[in-house]
C-alpha cells in the first residue's frame, strides 16, 4: 500500500508504471468536474471510477482484488481508509472472479485519514476499507482508478 498526497504522484511511478497514466489523466481530464460513472483512458489496463456518496459511521467490509491495483483519490471531501493484514483473505467465501473483488470482516491494523489532495494504491491482495466518516458522516467524490496487473 502507498499512501501520499496527490503532488507526489510521480514518485511512485517506478514502483507501478500505469501510475503514469494515472498523473496523465489527474492532469489533462478535469477529472474534479466529472459526472459520476465510468471512464477508459488511452491504455486498456487502466479505468477510473468517479462516484460521490456519504461516509459511513460502520459495517463496512474490508475489500480486496486478485487481478488490479487500486488508485483512490479523494477529490473532495474526507473519509477514514483502512486495512487489515493479507493472509484474511482466506476468510472471504464469495469472492467475484469476474468482478475480481471479495469481501471480509476484520479488524484494521492501520487506519488512514483521506482528505482531498490524498491518494491511497492498494495493490492486489491487500485487504482495504474505505467510505468511513471522519466524525459526522458526510459527502465525498472520489475517483478510483482500476490499473490490471
């Protein structure tokens, strides 16, 4: 997991190349003034999600993915991101292959505060949860970039 502020994107681009693709569109796509859906870029590997919704105060599930890393951006707003270590994995007895996601409960081992300007990588297999208010429930856009490995 990498967790930074949007101004260090780059940095990490050797860590995952499609990174690139991901400051290309952050800066060229007036991603912030997006309709919520879904969007393709220039490379078939990478996709992106603009959705908008309220934080939760609680029961959420931990997520994870198989096949693609996750790039979450908060473009306004704040929200709670947390994760649990790898090996849960295991616990999830309905995991959607053709989705490539799955579902647990746990405990966090880390928790994250998500504010605008903040960006979180979950690669595959790591266990994460997001959507969790910071105090009062309230509403964030975020854009969720889907990068197949």
């Amino acid at each position: 997991m990498v967790f930074d502020s949007l101004d260090q994107l780059e940095m990490y681009i050797p860590i995952l190349p499609a990174l690139r693709v991901v400051a290309d569109v952050m800066d060229h796509d007036d991603v912030y003034d997006k309709e919520c859906g879904t969007y393709s870029t220039y490379d078939d590997k990478v996709s992106y999600v603009v959705s908008e919704y309220k934080t939760s105060v609680g029961g959420r599930q931990f997520e994870f993915h198989k096949d693609h890393s996750c790039v979450q951006i908060v473009l306004k707003g704040q929200e709670l991101m947390s994760t649990t270590w790898r090996e849960l994995k295991s616990q999830c007895e309905n995991f959607n292959a053709a989705s490539d996601i799955g579902f647990t409960d746990a405990e966090p081992i880390s928790v994250l505060q998500a504010t605008q300007g903040r960006f979180a990588v979950f690669f595959p297999g790591e266990l994460h949860k997001t959507g969790v208010a910071f105090g009062e429930p309230s509403i964030v856009k975020k854009v969720c970039f889907r990068i197949q490995d």
